[in-house]
C-alpha cells in the first residue's frame, strides 16, 4: 500500500475496522458464558475471571511487542503471522481441560489477537494525517463498536444451542476467514521507512516514545477513560445475570445497547473539534462514573443502572477517537511502537481492574473503579488541555 489509492478506503475502513475490534471481539463474545465456565469448571467467580484478566494482559503485552516489529518488517508480515497464531491458539482452547490451562491459552491467544489491534492503528497512521486522520480513527470506532453490539449476542445465541466450545469453534473460523481476507491488504510501510537497526535495538524506540509528554498523556487519557469500561465489562455478566436475574439473551442485549453507545459517541467525537470533543467527554464521563456509582451502591433498579453504563459508554465513545488521533498525530516516526503504548496501557489497566471487581461486594468494587477512572481522568483532562488547539 503505497498510497492511499493502493486499497480502497471503504474496503480499509471495514478491515481496519474489524481488526481493531478483534481484540474486544476476543473478550466479549465469551462474557453470556462466564457463569457457564464457573460451573463446568467448578471454580469461582474470580477465579473465573481470571479469564478475561489473561486476554487482556495478552492484548496488552503482545502490542508491545508486535508495534516495533510492525515498524521494522513492514505491517503485513506480522500480522499474518499474528493471525496464524490466534487461530491455531483458538482451536486449542475448545479442549481445555481445567481452568488453569484455559487462562494460559487465553493469555496466547490475547498476545495473537494483539497484532489485529495495534497494526490497524499504524496502518491507518501511515496513510492519513490531522483532521482526515481523526475522522478515519472516528470510522474506525464505529466499525470497532459493531463488536460490543454483536459479540454478546452471538455468544448468547451460540450458547442456546451448543456449550462455551462453541464459541471458540466459532472464533477459531473467524480467525481463519480474516487470515484469507489480510492476503489482500497491501503492505501501507514502504522498506526506506522501516527502522533500519537491529529487531532488539528498534524496542529502544519507547524510551524517546516515553519521554514524549503529550504522547504519554493521551495515552493516560485512553487508559483511564476505558478503565471504567473493563470495570463494566468484567462485572455485568454477573450483576445484570446472578444479581438482578436477567437471561443470557436479555444480558446479552443490554450489552449490546451499551456497544451502540459507544459507537453514536464515536460518531459524534469524529466530528467535533478536538479541544471540544475531549471537554465534553471528559465530564460527561465524570459525571456518569459518579451517577453509575452511586447505583451501584445503593443497588438502584436494574434499568436504572442500564441508563447510566449506557450514558457513561457513550461519553467514553466521544473520547476515544480524538485521543487516539492526537496521540498517534504526536508519534509519527515510529507509529507502530506509538500504537503498542495506545494499545498496552490501556489493556493493562483493564487486566488490572478486571479481577479487582469480582473481590467482596461486586457492587462497591465496581463502583469504586468506575468513579476512580473518571477522577483521574479528569485530572489528566487539565493536564493536557492547553496543549490542544481550537
């Protein structure tokens, strides 16, 4: 892909699309089968989800390592292989035979799925810049959001007819079709742009990459507005089903309500100002963590508590394209290494608040994380404020 006319942009829209939403897709088909996994496992809830916590470590870890590699063999190789990886991981997981060996492929699987994720963000790096590139990221969330909406539901379905194997039956073929598809992606890096050191020196890249204020900042931004997220994401099969006693299905379109949230704010987000979108996703974010908090605590009817993780995704959808964009547009040179950093911090965040909600009262747990993500939010929101243009 040497040029933006290489591949179509629609064409790059729904890959890039659906690959960065391959990790989310990863952890959210399986959420209806979370009690399910408990039982046949017989083992606790945060035990359980433990799970969810190695997938994210994995989506976090592997983009580390995939972003540097992306910035020096090209963008196609790693993914493919990456792709190849996943699925081979995938099949191997429907003959787990505990929860223990169940985590670790999960954990590989989440480092595989990790190179769908931080190579579509370089690629689309490569190819656009300022407000095009901030729009093309608010496409990309709105086919990203297409995940959310989709997975629990097909994972509820699934799990009508057929056990928790069923879906990964079903993620083993996805990541086999997707592998036939990336053939016809064209490399977006051109060789006199790659890092010309050595494979070990080019992880040196981060520490100028961590040094980079506004970058890092960003970054922290992300981290922390989906922090709530991973915390809702972690905990509502449980609250919603074991709680409040709603089906899998009825779970399953609740979440998927939720993902249509954040796509109509990523819609949004894309075509406000920068200065503007972070501003009001920043506290609209704040002032739903504390109302999601708050009933939460109190244990409020359960569509009430709905209404308020619906708002909550939505202003966390205005956020992310902007901060994506911004922060990318600030690390151009090694845009690979720059996307694993997006992509790690914020995927680590989520593994560390994923098994934290499932510790005592699941109700003040969540509550706690999701009301400390939209603090600190807020506090990196002043932070970097002055730093954007109108």
């Amino acid at each position: 892909m040497e040029s933006k006319t290489a591949n179509g942009k629609v064409f790059l829209v729904l890959l890039l699309g659906v690959l960065s939403a391959f990790g989310p897709f990863v952890i959210d088909l399986y959420l209806p089968a979370l009690p399910q996994l408990a039982e046949f496992f017989a083992v606790n809830t945060s035990m359980t989800q433990l799970s969810l916590t190695s997938a994210m470590v994995g989506l976090a870890v592997g983009q580390l390592f995939l972003g540097p590699l992306s910035d020096k063999f090209g963008r196609k190789k790693p993914l493919m292989l990456s792709l190849i990886v996943y699925t081979i991981t995938t099949a191997l997981l429907v003959f787990s035979p505990n929860m223990e060996s169940f985590v670790i492929l999960r954990g590989i699987q989440g480092v595989a799925a990790a190179g769908s994720v931080v190579i579509s963000r370089a690629v689309a790096t490569d190819l656009y810049r300022g407000r095009e590139m901030t729009r093309f990221f608010g496409l990309l969330m709105t086919v990203n959001g297409i995940a959310p909406i989709v997975s629990p539901v097909l994972g509820s379905l699934l799990l009508e007819y057929m056990s928790w194997r069923g879906i990964f039956i079903f993620l083993t073929a996805l990541g086999a079709v997707l592998f036939i598809i990336c053939l016809r992606l064209k490399e977006s890096l051109a060789a006199e742009k790659r890092l010309q050191t050595g494979v070990l020196a080019g992880f040196k890249v981060f520490g100028p990459i961590f040094r980079n204020k506004i970058f890092m900042q960003f970054v922290l931004m992300q981290s922390f507005s989906t922090a709530g997220m991973f915390a809702y994401i972690a905990a509502s099969p449980f609250i919603f089903q074991s709680f409040y006693g709603l089906s899998a299905f009825l779970f399953s379109l609740c979440f998927a309500a939720n993902g249509a949230a954040l796509v109509i704010g990523s819609n949004i987000g894309g075509k406000l100002a920068p200065k503007l979108a972070l501003k009001c996703g920043t506290f609209g974010a704040l002032i739903l963590a504390c109302f999601v908090a708050f009933s939460l605590i109190t244990q409020m009817n359960v569509w009430a508590v709905e209404a308020g993780f619906f708002l909550l995704l939505l202003f966390i959808g205005i956020l992310l394209p902007t901060v994506s964009a911004l922060a990318m547009d600030r690390e151009r040179r090694y845009a690979g290494s720059a996307s694993a950093l997006l992509g790690f911090c914020p995927f680590f965040l989520g593994a560390v608040v994923s098994p934290l909600v499932g510790m005592g009262n699941i109700f003040y747990s969540t509550a706690l994380a999701i009301f400390c993500a939209g603090a600190v939010l807020t506090v990196i929101y002043f932070l970097v404020r002055n730093e954007l243009k109108d």
